[in-house]
C-alpha cells in the first residue's frame, strides 16, 4: 500500500468528526416555504430524542479507501462521497458495498484539474467543479463515461444544481479576490447574475466559521446567508427567506466590524456570539440547525407543529457521536464516525445491532472505511 495511503489512514485514527453530508431525495417540494422565525434566547432545552439508527459500514478495499470525506449525497439508494484528498468520487450503495470511484484527474477530454464541490441532480447525473478551469463538468450514463462540460468562467467554491438549466455559485470571485456570496448560473444563456454581494472585507479569509453556505434537503435548495440570521429558499434562479433563527448573540455590525481586525483565533474563541450557521438540514417532518457558537448550538423544530427546542446532547450510550452536524433524506438524518474500537464497542450496544451487521462491524479496524449513520428523531413539539 503507498505511503500516501498509509498517512491518511494513521491520521483518521486520530479522530472521529462529523460531516455535513448532503442526501438527494428522489423529489421534492416545488412551491416556495413560508418564513417562519424561531427565536431561540428562551428556548427549552432538550436530550436528541433519537427515534430509530441504522448503521453502513462501507466497504473497505484498495480501491475504495476513503481519505477525507468532504460531502456525501444520496440519490436512487447510492451514496456519493466526495473525498477531497484523492479529488475523487466513491460511489457505495445504501447497504455499503462498493460500486465504482470516480476519478478523472487530468488535462484531456472529460477529465478535471482540481475540484472543489460536487452534486447530483434529479436524473442521477453527477457533477464535478474545477476550480482551475473555473467550469463544471457533468457525468453521466453507464460508468459515468458520458460528459459534458459547463463553462463558468469565473472561480467559485460551491455550487448546487436547481435543474440542467440552473445552478447557484456561492463564494464567487469576478475581479480576482471573492466579492460575490450568491449568484446564479443560467446554462442555457451562460450567464450570471449576482443575487448577493459580499459586505465585509475580507469575509471569507477571517469572519467566516461555515464550511459551507448552500444546502440539499428533501423538500428543497437552501442558501445560508452568512454572517447573518437567515436561511434562504433557491428557486427559479431567485433566493427568498426561508426562515430565521432570532436570537440577541448575533454579531452587530459594529462587532462584525471589530472583528475584522482580529485573529481568527480570537473569533473562534469569541464566547459571546454565535458566528456562523454550521449547518442546516430537513426530513419530512424535522429541521436540524446547527449554530457555531461556544457553547455549541443545535436547534430542532418539529415541521408539522412548528414548535422548536435546544438540544443538550446524546444519552443513548451506543450513540458512538455527540450531535452530528448532518443532513438529511426523507425519513432520516445522516452522519459519520470512525472505525475506533471505542466507537465499534458504543455501537455494538445498540439494539439495531443484528448478526450480520454485527459481524460486519466485528471485522473493522482502524483502518477500516468510515461507518454511516441514519437516524431518526421523535420530537412533536411536546418536552
């Protein structure tokens, strides 16, 4: 096995993190949410009232080795993982096994420079940006083999695709350093218009603690607006409030002004204020927002009743996570750990646990691929 390998796996020893993954649903909701504010200085706190878990240990071979899982997506009973190390795409089924990676690091034709993101669309086709060539590229057909490539023009970090027509870009640089949060890409027409522009210097190097700004849920495309209290709905090429998360910890202006002469060090371990929103993720019937502040914030609302509370932590001891920082399909959320002997040790307690996967999980080392996690919560607005 090659060194490089070897590191990745020493270093995955390490530690057990959680990852926002972003699940796609096999359709969605088309009409616009209604805005709803929850303001959350006098909400009650709560234990994750976990429901119902189901853990996939992926399949571990030379070939589909995990390096650093940076986005995972759902879509007709596949996972796709992006592994930012290996700028590749490792596609598994719902039950773990292996099925193909995707790897097309090069110059020629079909092939990638250097990625950032990826998505997949409604059809299953998957797509690839380049950072270099400051384009998409699309797969799509048996092995992925088809292609086509979608010319951007300008560097971007994230994108998220509405339909073969539309995507949105976010931390867009038109004039050489990032100025654009949001815009939207009509592929037909190439081109671009700004839905937000950035409002501070230097935003993306020191004032930002999200490692990401849009998000995949069932019932649709969701845009945080950083540095904010907002979460936008994305939709015909237009972002409108989805909903807000109200509380007197967001940063005013003239602290956000303060902070730009500061460390990033001393914003991170700023106590007083929630400074970004680290994720944000849907099921049919729950949404799971989860706020960078010290200490952690997680907010759960019930859908149906529209009643919200915090979450303390996990008191299911073979919960081998604390709350993960996941996302969603239609019935569950999703997160990850790592293979330790501690964490096959928390998991083999846990009722789910049936002799195949049992056996399974018995053969893992530390080396081993990541397990997947899904799980589902019982909250209806009442503590």
């Amino acid at each position: 096995m090659s060194k490089d390998i070897t590191y990745l796996k020493g270093k995955r020893i390490l530690f057990c993190f959680l990852i926002l993954f972003l699940f796609v649903g096999c359709s969605r909701d088309t009409a616009p949410a209604e805005r709803k504010s929850y303001d959350i200085d006098s909400a009650e706190k709560m234990d994750l009232p976990l429901s119902g878990m189901k853990y996939i240990p992926l399949e571990t071979t030379d070939e589909s080795l995990v390096g650093r899982i940076k986005k995972v997506i759902y879509h007709d009973h596949l996972f796709f993982i992006y592994d930012k190390s290996w700028e590749s795409v490792f596609i598994f089924t719902d039950d773990g096994d292996f099925v193909q990676k995707i790897d097309r690091m090069g110059n020629g034709p079909g092939e990638y420079v250097q990625t950032m993101d990826i998505d997949v669309d409604e059809n299953g086709y998957l797509y690839v940006s380049d950072v270099e060539r400051r384009c998409i590229m699309v797969y799509w057909g048996e092995g992925y083999r088809n292609y086509k490539e979608i010319k951007i023009g300008h560097p971007f970090i994230e994108f998220i695709v509405e339909n073969e027509h539309s995507i949105y870009l976010a931390g867009v640089a038109l004039n050489g350093a990032i100025n654009v949060n949001l815009a939207h890409f009509d592929v037909e027409n190439e081109t671009l218009n700004v839905l937000e522009e950035t409002r501070y210097e230097n935003e993306y190097q020191t004032l930002r603690s999200s490692p990401q700004s849009l998000f995949r849920t069932p019932s649709g495309l969701y845009y945080y607006d950083h540095l904010s209290h907002a979460v936008l709905s994305l939709q015909d090429g237009k972002a409108t409030t989805h909903l807000e998360i109200l509380s007197d910890r967001w940063p005013s202006e003239d602290v956000m002004e303060s902070w730009q002469n500061k460390s990033p060090m001393e914003i991170l371990t700023d106590r007083d204020h929630i400074r970004d929103l680290y994720a944000y993720h849907e099921t049919d019937k729950h949404t799971l927002v989860q706020l960078t502040a010290i200490p952690q914030i997680i907010v759960l609302i019930d859908k149906e009743s529209g009643r919200y509370t915090l979450v303390n932590r996990v008191t299911d001891k073979s919960f081998p996570i604390f709350v993960s920082a996941c996302t969603s399909n239609k019935d569950a959320f999703l997160s990850t750990c790592l293979p330790t002997a501690e964490n096959i040790e928390k998991i083999m307690k846990s009722p789910a646990i049936d002799d195949t996967l049992r056996k399974k999980l018995s053969e893992l080392d530390e080396e081993s691929n990541p397990i997947l996690i899904l799980y589902d919560l019982d909250y209806h607005g009442d503590m």
